[in-house]
C-alpha cells in the first residue's frame, strides 16, 4: 500500500499550486490584450516552438510531482525480523604497566592482543566493541561485526606512555555501560595477563545491576578462551527464536522528483518542429 509520510504537506501545498494555475491561465500578456490571436501568430519569431499552453501544462505537471515528492510516498513490503541471535561484547584489554614484560624480555602485552584476536575469530555474529584500560579507561572501536577491523585496531595499541600498573575499574565499568546503554544480550570481557588482585566488588556490582555478563580471560590460557567461546555460543542459542519485528518501507519519492526535472526541462526548452523539405 502506498501512503504519504507527510501528507499535510501535500495539501498545504496543493492550494497555492490551484490558485497560481489559474492565475497563469487566465491572465493574458499585454500583446494578446491588444492583437488578435492570428495576427499574434504571424508576429511571433518562434511560432515553430513548442506553444506557451504546451510549456504551461509542462510546468504546472513538473510542480505537481514536485509537491508529491515532497509528501514523501512510501510504500510497505511487509513485516521483516531480524535475530537476536547475537551477544553485544565490550572486549577490555588490560594495557597496565604489569602487562609490559614477562620471563626472557617478552612483552605481556603482545600475549593480550594475541589472546583478544583469538577471541574475535570466535565471534562470528557478535558486535563487539573494543577498549583499553589502565589506570583510565579508553575506547579502542564502538561496537561492530567487522572483526577483520578490530583486529587491525588491536595490532595498533601499545602502552608507551602507561607508566604504572594502576586499574581503573570505575572508569571501565562507567565506560561499559555507556557503549552497552539499550543493547541486549550484553557482555564485558576483561583479557590481562596479570590479573592477582580481586576484582573490585563496586565494579562487578555496577555492570550486574546494567544486566552485564562477567568474564575475565588470562591471556596465557587456552582453556579459558574455549571455554568461553563454547559459553558464548550456548548463549547466542538460547536466543535463537528471539526477533525484532519492523515494517520494511521503499522510498518512492525519486520518481516523481526525477519526473518533475524532466518535464521542467522540456517545459524551458525549445522544441522546434522538423522542417520538411
């Protein structure tokens, strides 16, 4: 079915369109006031042109399909659903100065990106937002399903200038709950290498009142990422015959705008006829 978004526009507009046709309609030039139509005719230079009625009813149909246009015609292909078969993910990794260097001069921090990238190629149809934090909370990429992306965004991060092994729990746990603010299905995962301390309470209490799943994932355990990954997937499933309905919509309105240029041009040019000879 076809309606109008705005349809008080079409009527607003549709009066003034009346009154300005009749005007030109009816109103005579000064020439056709004083000679007579044949007379007229032989005087005009450009009688083989399209005549003025001809270039009038051009016009007047070019800015009719102009106010249509403006309505906004849309038409309804029908109801669509889109699955809820996805978890919204907040990937934090753990750039403190504890992470910068272990055992035989390697860098913690490469173990973290490397653990974060293992994780995304298990994500499939999870949006996943990245961030970094130490002793403030940083936002890496809002959330997406490109995880080629986020990859290349987790080669990129270094902790050059994070000169101490300070937690910002607070600053990470407000940051998650903006990023997830009316998503569903959310999830925070923290991926550290050097994570002894307890997690503070104030920080798991603020993303379980934001119904935010918990995890945190050693960067130097491969059982923990299958175990998690094979938890995010049970997850997604218990989320299979969950759906968004919308009403899928096709803009119309293009044709009667691109019908309305092309009358307006015939409406300006000339169209002389074919001179036989």
């Amino acid at each position: 079915m076809v309606y109008f978004v705005y349809p008080y526009l079409f009527w607003i507009l549709i009066i003034p369109f009346f009154i300005l046709a009749v005007l030109v309609v009816t109103n005579k030039s000064r020439l056709d006031r004083l000679f007579e139509p044949q007379i007229l005719d032989k005087l005009r230079a450009n009688k083989d042109s399209l005549p003025q009625v001809a270039r009038n009813i051009l016009f007047f149909l070019a800015l009719f399909m102009m106010i249509i246009a403006m309505a906004r015609p849309i038409v309804d292909i029908g109801e669509k659903k889109i699955s809820l078969q996805r978890s919204n993910i907040v990937l934090s990794l753990d750039i403190s100065d504890s992470n910068e260097r272990a055992d035989n001069d390697r860098n913690k921090l490469d173990d973290v990106k490397q653990k974060t990238k293992i994780l995304l190629q298990n994500m499939s149809n999870d949006e996943v937002a990245l961030t970094a934090f130490a002793n403030n909370a940083f936002l890496v990429s809002p959330f997406t399903d490109d995880k080629f992306a986020l990859e290349e965004m987790v080669d990129g991060i270094d902790n050059r200038y994070v000169k101490n092994n300070i937690r910002n729990f607070r600053a990470l746990g407000e940051l998650i709950i903006v990023l997830t603010k009316n998503k569903t299905n959310k999830i925070a995962i923290i991926i550290s290498n050097d994570i002894n301390e307890d997690i503070p309470e104030d920080f798991t209490s603020l993303l379980s009142k934001n119904d935010i799943k918990f995890f945190i994932v050693p960067a130097n355990a491969n059982k923990d990422s299958k175990e998690l990954v094979d938890f995010l997937n049970s997850y997604n499933a218990d989320n299979r015959d969950k759906f968004i309905s919308y009403k899928d919509q096709k803009e119309l309105f293009y044709y009667p705008l691109a019908l309305s240029l092309i009358l307006l041009l015939a409406a300006w040019s000339s169209l002389p006829k074919r001179i036989k000879k």
